[in-house]
C-alpha cells in the first residue's frame, strides 16, 4: 500500500490592519490570510518527472495569480514605508571620501 506524494505549499500573511479581504476572481469567495494547499505529484503511488514539473507550474499559477497577486493589490501603498530605513540628509562617508579624491587630483 502506497501512499501518494504530494507538493505542499503553506503561507501566512499579516496584512495591515484595515485591509479589505481580497475575493477569488473564479469562486467569488474570500481568499483566507493563511493557508495550506496540496499538489499531487504521483500517480497511483509512481512519482513521475512530468506530474511533479506539473505541479509545480500549477502550484506557481494557483499561490502567484490567485492567491498572492489579489492580496498585494488589496494591501496596496498601505506597507510603502514600512521597510524603508531612515536617512539622514548629511553626505554619506563614501560621499565624502569622493570628495576628497576629487580634490586631490586637482591639487
């Protein structure tokens, strides 16, 4: 007795507080925040090649186009400057090292 082998894809997403849970352009339904989906790449207990390269076209298709896509457009500009990290407007070290060389060669 086999069992059959299958490609798992799991996420978890943290949309910002707010957001508007995206709908399936197919179902119409919700598409949930985090979740688990499962790829068959074996046939009757045989794994083959073609059914795994399968699945993971699929699994792209499915976790790309349908799940991810449609939460980032719900998310929007909403995470913009959340990973941004703070300047300063003073010149930087390697801007002034540049400086200095320029200085140099004219001198």
């Amino acid at each position: 007795m086999s069992s059959e082998r299958k490609l798992t894809i799991t996420y978890t997403l943290n949309p910002p507080e707010g957001t508007i849970t995206p709908l399936s352009k197919k179902t119409g339904q919700s598409i949930p925040p985090s979740d688990t989906i499962a790829f068959s790449v074996s046939k009757e207990g045989q794994v083959d090649y073609k059914q795994v390269v399968a699945a993971i076209q699929q699994a792209k298709e499915i976790t790309g186009i349908n799940i991810l896509t449609p939460w980032r457009d719900a998310v929007g500009d909403k995470e913009a400057g959340k990973d941004q990290k703070k300047t300063t407007t003073a010149d930087s070290p390697d801007e002034e090292d540049e400086d200095e060389e320029s200085n140099a060669e004219a001198a």
